[in-house]
C-alpha cells in the first residue's frame, strides 16, 4: 500500500495540523533532475501506477525558493502550476531567472481512498528538492589597462539574472595566471574591477571571466588581450637578484593603481566619456559629441545632492536652435559611482534614439563629454518638454480642483497618457531594456501641438531622480544600503533583486494608481522596507481609488500579481486602456 496523508491548516498564519490516515513502508514518490540550463529546469519521474496502480494525475510546480522566508508554509509567490496526466514522466520548467535557487515540487494526488472516502480526501505523495539554474555568461569584459605583466578589467554581469562571484584567469601556450576569484555582492552596480598580476611580458593571453551562482559556473566570457613591452629600466633592473625583481615589479603595481584611482579622484568627470565609450564603442557615440560653447543654459528645473537639470539652448552653426533640458553633475560632490551611472543613462538613451528614437521615450539631442577645463561639467542634452513631469502635472490638478470643478475631458486625457506610457514599455521591451524604476516621476509631458494641443507622455529616466526625491520616494535596502523605489518594485525584485519587464509592469500598476489618485503617495502609512514587503507577500494590495473604475482597478491588481509570468505584458495593458477610452470607464468617468 502507498502512505495516505490528509493535511488541514488553520486559516490564521499557524502551523499544519497533520492527520496521518494509513500509513505504509512504501518510499515516498521521487523525482529526477536531468537537464538544467540557465532558464530551465528538466525533471522526470516514474508513472504513478508503477508505484500505486491506481488513476491519478500528476502535478508538478516550482516556485521561487526563498531563503528569508522562515514560515512552514510554501513562499506565497509560485509560479504557475503545471499539471500533467499519469501517462508522462517528463515536465520542463521555462523562463526561469539564471543563477536562482528554485524549489521543484512533484505532487502526485490518487482517486479518494476506500477507507477515507466519506471525508472526501485525496491521498497524494510530495516530494521537494531545491535545483539552482544556471547562472548567464558575463555580458562584457573590458579591458581597461594593461602593463608588461599585468591587467586591469572591468566585469560587467549579466543582464538577466544572478552571480556570487566571477572567475578570471589568464591563459597563454606557455603560462597561466592562477584561477581568481571576483566577488560581486552588489547586484545594484554596473561593473566590478578585476585585476591580473605576474604576467609574461610581450605575451598573447586568452581571459577567461566564469559567472558563479549558487555553487554552479556559468559559460566563460572569453577575450584576448596582448601584455606589453618590458619598458628598458625594467631589463637592466632585471639583472638584480630575484627578490629585488619583485619588490621593482609590486612597487609598479601600486603606481599604476594609486596613480589611476587618484586621477579619477582629482577628475571624476573623465570616468564619463571612458566608461561611456567602453559601454557603447566611438563609433556610436561619436554623433552625438556637442561642443560646451554652442550650449547656453538658462534657469534651473530640478536640483539635488549630486547634479541638477537645467533648462538651455543648443546653438550649433548652421542649425536651428533647439531647446534641450541639460542635466549634469555636480563636480564638487559626485563621485565615480556616480559618473558611472551617470554614463549608463547616456548609454542607454544612445541605445533607443540610435534608429530615430520613439515618440513615447524621451528624445536625446546630444553629449558633452569634455570640457574646456578638467573640472568643468559633462552633460547629457534631452528635448526639454512642457508642460514637464508628470507627478507635479497631477498634483496640481489636485491642488486646483479645491477652487474648481475638474476641467472636461480629465478622464479622456488621462486615459490617453496611460496608453502613450504603455507604448513607450512596449518599445522598452521590444529593445531588452528594462527600465526599473517606471514611476510618475519618471514619466514627463509634452504639449507638440501648443498649449490647447494633446499631452504626450514621454518616459525618461532620470538617474538624478534618487536624488531629488531621496526623502520620500526612495528608502534603503537593509542589507545593501542602495535607494530604491520600493513602494513601486514588484514582490521579485524587493526579494531577490531580480528586474524584467514583468517586473517593470507591477510599477505601471503603481504609475495607473498614482494617475487615479492624481499624484498620490503609495503606501503612506509604510516607511520600511521590511514592513512593506511583509504586507505585500501577505497578498495587501493598494486599495481602489475614487478616481478609478472598477475595470482599470482589475487591471491595476493583474499588474501586482505575485507570479510575474501571469501579468500583462505592456501590449495587453495598451489594448485593455483603449478600449477603456472607447467605454470611457478608466479614469474619472464621470468627467
């Protein structure tokens, strides 16, 4: 006979209440793990009958293994079950996340037993093993300095994904360097700098850059670099005896090292164009340089600790001026962090305009990545759009309507944003770029057609925002110590760090909801991140607000979905909002 077990639970957070009904000497029913790649997972198992001889089916699920969950219960947030007849024995998990712990469940429930039939129950065997996918390649290794017998690179992770630690090592017919390994604690940052020593001068090496997860290597990233000429001091100091050879040789290293991080300490600034150039290549960045004199800035828009934007005109000869919003960065306290990050946004709105850009994105007009003096700032150029962001377009709606009715149409014009938004996602998905911090905020106005003219909404992002908003939009991760937008991240990334466009869809739910409320705080009542995500993973969701019909708060909730495989997509979400506009039942329909 096979183990028949019958489980109860109490309706509050308490533990199982287990009732043994028949129990056997029968193993219980297992599985096999044969295939695991970085986004799938192959299981097979033998037939349910070869142990029970009974009719059944099969269910096989797997759901995100999380190592802060402490409850006897599963994690909350599962991904889709899979249910397969009693006639297969082989099932594969898709579009995992690489280099994550997953925990693989095989339940396989029988007809109710004879015995216990009156109570309706089922008997059924569970068994559970945690299987970690693949981690994904590095997505570059650069090389940023080389000497005669050393290398400087800088790692940069995956886009997808999950990775511990890298391992580097440098190989030649003749030599190999020892197997080195790179931890990456922080997911939040671009890259990470590696750094080879004791290599052969004059000397061809193959590097390799292996991704760790979880214990398991992903594929190796592999580049090849040449070590230079032994410079002439160097040979005759090699005439000394050995000991004085390395001790020339590490007092080299240590020049290199001190002399490269103190001159991006006295000019930041220059990380800009080098790790931007890195990123992208010259020959792409190359036609967007600007000249600093042809730019005349005018009055401030926004400002915070680190940069600010300002409104200017770019005057170039020979061409109409154009009216840009100039952002930079302060050079009296931003530092490479931040220069890096700011050289990934500029990237980054390379990679979307490259083709003539998007009219739902904001439009890059150019960059001025050297000044006429070191410390002078560098600059990314956007079209300056009127009448701006979109937050404070809503919170002054809501201020005024205190003295006035809504102006006609609100409902209609509103709607009409939240659809360009979806557009803007959908070409955001199209590319691979995820966007991770899709919030009003982000989101600024254009009126092309004059004052009286329609509002295109045109998503931006402002690396700046952080900045700006640092009080109360962003707080810090406990564990990391990196801002983040927490009351608009889906349940994934907050839990594991991970960021898709699924996830950028649980903030469009929050961006629909901010739009309703217009310009409301989410979660006003939360102010930490553990709090936050306790309530979140216990199924709260942001209520519905007045200005909100019962249908764009069905859709609100499919955003905010714990599974990111079942949300809409930023397609489904534009088709669902016309024909709400056609109904006009999404926002304030009675205007």
């Amino acid at each position: 006979n096979c183990t028949i077990v019958a489980a109860s639970r109490n309706v509050s957070c308490g533990k199982y209440n287990p009732i043994p009904i028949v129990k056997s000497r029968e193993s219980p029913y297992s599985f096999n793990t044969t295939t695991v790649t970085n986004n799938s997972i192959t299981v097979t198992w033998p037939t349910f009958a070869q142990q029970c001889h009974r009719q059944n089916f099969h269910h096989v699920k797997a759901f995100y293994y999380y190592k802060l969950d402490a409850a006897p219960h599963e994690p909350e947030t599962n991904s889709p079950l899979v249910i397969f007849n009693e006639t297969m024995t082989e099932g594969t998990f898709v579009g995992l996340t690489p280099g994550k712990e997953y925990q693989v469940q095989l339940k396989s429930t029988g007809d109710p037993h004879p015995v216990i039939e009156k109570h309706h129950f089922t008997y059924s065997f569970i068994t559970t093993e945690i299987i970690a996918t693949d981690p994904s390649p590095a997505e570059k290794v650069l090389i940023s300095e080389r000497s005669s017998t050393s290398v400087t690179l800088n790692l940069i992770p995956p886009y997808e994904g999950f990775v511990d630690l890298f391992q580097i090592q440098a190989t030649s017919p003749k030599h190999s360097s020892p197997l080195v390994d790179v931890p990456f604690p922080d997911g939040n940052q671009p890259s990470v700098e590696a750094y080879l020593s004791n290599l052969q001068p004059e000397t061809t090496y193959n590097l390799s850059a292996t991704t760790v997860a979880k214990g398991k290597r992903g594929q190796a990233k592999v580049v090849t670099f040449t070590t230079e000429t032994v410079p002439v001091d160097s040979k005759v100091v090699g005439s000394v005896t050995s000991v004085g050879v390395v001790v020339v040789i590490a007092a080299v290293f240590c020049t290199v090292r001190i002399v490269k991080r103190l001159k991006y300490r006295l000019d930041p600034a220059q990380l800009f164009k080098e790790v931007l150039e890195d990123i992208v290549g010259s020959e792409k960045m190359e036609p967007w340089l600007k000249n600093r004199k042809d730019l005349r800035l005018e009055n401030l828009i926004g400002e915070g600790e680190f940069g600010h934007v300002r409104k200017g005109v770019l005057r170039e000869k020979g061409q109409q001026d154009i009216i840009v919003a100039a952002k930079t960065l302060r050079v009296d306290r931003a530092n490479e962090i931040t220069y890096r990050d700011f050289a990934k946004e500029a990237s980054l709105l390379i990679e979307v305009n490259d083709d003539g850009g998007h009219m739902n994105i904001v439009s890059l007009i150019g960059l001025v990545v050297d000044g006429e003096r070191k410390k002078d700032p560098r600059y990314i150029l956007v079209e300056y759009a009127e009448p701006g962001e979109l937050l404070w377009y809503l919170v002054g709606i809501q201020n005024n309507r205190y003295q006035a009715d809504f102006p006609p149409g609100l409902g209609q014009q509103l709607t009409e944003v939240a659809i360009d938004i979806a557009r803007g996602m959908l070409e955001l998905k199209h590319r691979k770029i995820t966007h991770r911090d899709l919030a009003c905020r982000n989101i600024v106005l254009s009126s092309p057609d004059g004052p009286a003219g329609r509002l295109v909404a045109k998503i931006s992002d402002f690396v700046l925002a952080r900045d700006v908003y640092v009080t109360t939009q962003y707080m810090r991760h406990p564990l990391t110590n990196v801002l983040l937008p927490i009351k608009w991240m889906a349940l994934e990334s907050l839990l594991e760090g991970v960021y898709s466009c699924k996830s950028d869809m649980w903030g469009f739910g929050v961006v629909l909801w901010e739009i309703a409320t217009l310009g409301g705080t989410p979660y006003p009542e939360v102010c930490g991140y553990e709090t936050l995500v306790t309530r979140l993973r216990r199924g709260f969701r942001l209520q519905k607000p007045n200005g909100c019909s019962d249908k764009l708060y069905e859709l609100m909730n499919l955003c905010w979905l714990d599974d990111p495989d079942v949300r809409p997509t930023p397609d489904v979400i534009q088709n669902k909002l016309e024909e709400l506009l056609h109904q006009d039942k999404a926002f304030f329909p009675e205007t």
